[in-house]
C-alpha cells in the first residue's frame, strides 16, 4: 500500500445464493480527481493521483473480475457496478438457545443489559417449541371427538423451558433467585352501580430486572413466567456472563426469529408490537444469504457512511453476515393505515417484544438505513435496512 491513501468509500453487499455482488466505490468529492480502480480475485485497489489503496476481502469471500458488468455513476453515490461473487465467510452467530446442547444442562438466566443473575442453576430436563399460535383451530379439524386440550394451557414443569416465537415460559421455584413482578396499581376504567366511571387498580405483571430496572417479561401465572429473547440470555452455569453490545444483541436475536419464521411459515411480512399492544414496526423480510463488507479509510468517509458503534473497529473494513430488511415506522399514528391492513392479513405474523425494545430496534433500523448509500435507503415506499446475525 502507498505512502497516502485515497479517500475511497466501498460498499459491498454479496448474496450468497445468488452468487452475484453489488459493489459501489464512492469518489472523493473534493476536486474530482481521477481515479484507476483494479478488482481481483481477492482485493480492491484504487489509485489515484494522491495516492493507492488497496483493501483485502475476508477468507472465503472471492470476486470474478471478469464478470464486471453495469457500470454507472451514480450521484451522491459513486461507482455503481455488478458483478459475480462466491462467499463462505461466516461468522459465530449469538446464540438464542440451542435445544441440543443446553437440555440436560445446568443453566444460568443473566439479563442481557446489566449481567444481573435472574435464575441461577436450573437443570433444564426438557427445551420444547411451542405450538403455532392456532394450533387449538388445527386439532379440532384432525380429531373426530371433542378436543382434549380445549381450553388447557401448555405450561412448563419444573425442569421445562418451552420456547415461542420470540419468548421462553419458565417456571420458577421459590428456592431459585429470580425477580419478583412489579405489583403496581394500574389505572383502569370501569363502570360502578351508579353509571360513574371508578378507577380500579389492576395488578402489573411485568417482571423487571432488580438491578437496572429493564423489563425482561411478564408472568403469565402463580408458577409460569415468560422471558422475552431479546432481554435474557441463557448460559451452561460453568460459563460467564458474555459481554455482548446492546444493538448487536437485539440486531442478531430479531434477525434469528425472522429468518426461522420465515422459514417454518413462509411468512416473510412481520409486526412488531409492544406488550401494550401497540404496532411499531412493520418488517419484511427481503433475504437472509447477504455478506455486506464496508470500508472506512477517513473521517470523511465516516461521516458519509458510518457503522453502528460496536462494529467499528480499528482496521480499516468490517464484514457481517445479515439479513436485509423493508420497515415502516407505526409510532406517532405514522402509517396507521397500512399497520391496520397488515394486522388483518393473515400472511402477516405478529412478534410481541416489550416496548422499550421496539424503540431500541427502530433506532438500530433507522442507523442502519442511515449509514447506506442514498441510492439504497428506499425501496417501494418502505426504508432499507440491515441487521447483524
């Protein structure tokens, strides 16, 4: 690599299945330079005037130089071009629970913000998926008789932990330590015996986090309490508490939940809603084989397009497997009219998260979209974005 460097900004974004890669090189703004761009097998190099710049593409991942095709400039971007790629890079993915190799264990349920310890050493006998949200509708059409588990909860036993969609059922000991539900008077309308309005407390049955007070799920009854993925995180006791960052934690959790959906239901169009019932996002899935690759050489080029913090690293490219995302945001009344289309379609699939966290993947969404060149910020009315597995 030269002496000075060209202020260069690479997008790369490659589909795996597809074997093909969108790759945009933005030019420096200032002057308008000339510059000499040279794609082999494993690299990039930019030449200019000022200087070379050469950046190495992760293992696994290889161009085909010769397949270069579509070049066009595009403004506010750069050098738009497409061409063939074959991708192996994968990384580690964050664990949301795996069945296999944690049933029979001794686990440890950490909240994920703060590392407090929510239940400490619970063998768990039996890890088992819950049932798909109707399925009480498809066993009275399969059974000749009466259906036996009418109006049967399915709840976990001492050693159980089932898991749904994007929660697990736990059920807790008194001997275990555990958070204890917030018993807080809620302010509901009712109608008296003298056709007044009375304010009735109603008991809160959020479970809170004794140490940074994050809502980590409700109890669903005396014994059962429900954990939300995005707020807990389970460990094999021998092991610490991970240190993951926030965003990336929620990014690959939704991510996960997404893909599995997508590929159990054939369902690729999502709501997200807060425990108190309230849409906030609309999500649909466009892929899960993406490999985005994203070079910063400057503060310049920061500026123009920056990586959410914790993927920011000293080197001068990060690499990430994700999935690539539609949105709309539904707070402040935004979009009520396609939030309400979407809730009565039956294709659509509802993910219920506690709000704070609705907010907090909005925010990841919104950066994600921010830090993409112009050109790729839209797409059919909704807002592009990325989410780290």
């Amino acid at each position: 690599m030269a002496a000075a460097a060209v202020d260069a900004r690479v997008f790369l974004e490659v589909r795996r299945r597809l074997q093909s890669a969108l790759l945009i090189l933005g030019v420096p703004d200032e002057g308008g330079l000339p510059m000499d761009v040279c794609i082999t097998p494993t690299s990039l190099q930019m030449k200019s005037p000022g200087g070379c710049t050469e950046l190495w593409l992760p293992a696994g991942v290889r161009l085909v130089p010769s397949s270069c095709r579509g070049l066009r400039h595009v403004a506010g971007d750069g050098l738009h071009l497409r061409l063939q790629a074959r991708a192996e890079f994968c990384t580690k993915l964050i664990s949301v629970f795996n069945q296999h190799s944690q049933a029979q264990e001794c686990c440890t349920f950490y909240c994920q913000s703060c590392g407090e310890i929510i239940i400490r050493n619970r063998k768990l006998l039996r890890v088992l998926p819950l049932p798909h949200e109707n399925w009480g509708a498809l066993v009275d059409e399969w059974c000749c008789h009466p259906n036996p588990f009418a109006n049967k909860p399915l709840h976990p036993q001492e050693n159980d932990c089932f898991t749904g969609d994007c929660f697990f059922l736990v059920n807790l000991r008194r001997d275990l330590q555990q958070p204890r539900p917030e018993v807080a008077p809620v302010e509901t309308r009712c109608l008296s015996s003298e056709n007044h309005l009375k304010m009735k407390p109603k008991a809160n049955t959020k479970v809170i986090c004794k140490r940074c007070k994050v809502m980590l799920g409700e109890t669903v009854s005396s014994e059962t309490t429900k954990f939300y993925m995005t707020e807990i995180i389970i460990q094999p006791s021998e092991r610490n508490f991970p240190i993951i960052p926030r965003s990336q934690f929620v990014q690959s959790v939704i991510a996960q939940c997404l893909v599995e959906l997508s590929s159990a239901r054939s369902t690729f169009r999502f709501t997200l809603q807060g425990h108190d019932g309230k849409a906030y996002i609309l999500l649909w899935l466009l892929n899960s084989d993406t490999l985005v690759i994203e070079a910063l050489e400057s503060s310049t080029s920061i500026k123009k397009f920056p990586l959410l913090e914790d993927l920011l690293k000293a080197d001068s490219s990060s690499a990430w497997n994700a999935v690539k995302v539609l949105y709309q945001p539904c707070i402040k009344s935004r979009n009520a009219e396609l939030a309400s289309s979407w809730e009565s379609d039956v294709s659509v699939h509802s993910l219920t998260l506690p709000s704070a966290t609705c907010l907090e993947l909005l925010l990841i969404l919104s950066r994600s979209n921010a830090t993409l060149p112009p050109s790729l910020r839209c797409m059919n009315s909704f807002q592009v974005a990325f989410l780290k597995m």
